[in-house]
C-alpha cells in the first residue's frame, strides 16, 4: 500500500546549515527506502510565504497569499512510500529527520483507477522502462 508521509514543522525553526543537513539526511534516506523497493518520491517545499491558497465559492476563483490556515507547523514536505502495512510505514516516518523537530503525519493513500502514472505512461509500460534501466 502506497503512504503519503507529511512532514510538518516550524519553518523558521532551522538555519541554512540545519537545514541543509537535513536535506542530505533525507536524501540518504530516499536511497535507502529506494535500495528496500519503497521509495516512490520526495520534496521538500518552498516555504509559505510563496503559497498561494485557491478556493472556488459559487463559481469565483478566490486566490489568498499564504497557507489557508496560521498554524505553528507548516507543511514543509512529504515522502510518498510503499510499505506492507501502517507499521512499517510508522517506522520509516520515524527515520525521516524532521521527525525528530516536527511532525510526520501517515496517511494511505486511496488509489483510484484511471489515473495516469509516471508521467501518462501506464503501470505495465512504466514497469517495462524500469526494468530496460
């Protein structure tokens, strides 16, 4: 089953250099998770001040700067995962380092027929690419 790991914190909580070496630390991590076969992808994000929300009420198109929401944890990125089952996915959340000064939220992901994969390529050809190398 595919996992979504959100990872939440206070964006302002690292300097450059922590930052930076949380990056590497995820970064190492995602080769790991790939080398296991659970890696699917991962991205940090640009922090809140360049979101921009969008909400659509009674056919208007609402455009906010900013998070929808002033929280003290803000959504900083994800790991998208494969995993066995919710522990496993539990165990891996816990290795990502912001775990250590946020939040990683587990969620399965609802896999939903018809949807396009890698990029409109279907399962069967992205598999056949990925084992051409």
């Amino acid at each position: 089953m595919k996992y979504m790991l959100l990872i939440y914190g206070d964006e302002r909580a690292l300097d450059e250099a922590e930052r930076e070496e949380c990056y590497q630390e995820s970064v190492q991590l995602a080769h790991q998770l790939n080398s296991a076969g659970r890696y699917l992808a991962a991205a940090p994000l640009h922090p809140t001040s360049t979101a921009a929300s969008v909400r659509v009420r009674e056919g208007k198109r609402l455009v906010t700067d900013g998070p929808f929401a002033e929280t003290r944890e803000q959504l900083g990125g994800y790991f998208l995962i494969d995993a066995g089952a919710l522990d496993e996915a539990i165990a891996i959340a816990a290795r990502i380092p912001m775990a250590r000064r946020g939040t990683v939220e587990v969620r399965p992901v609802i896999e939903i027929a018809g949807l396009p994969t890698e990029h409109g390529r279907g399962v069967a050809e992205a598999v056949r690419g990925a084992e051409r190398g």
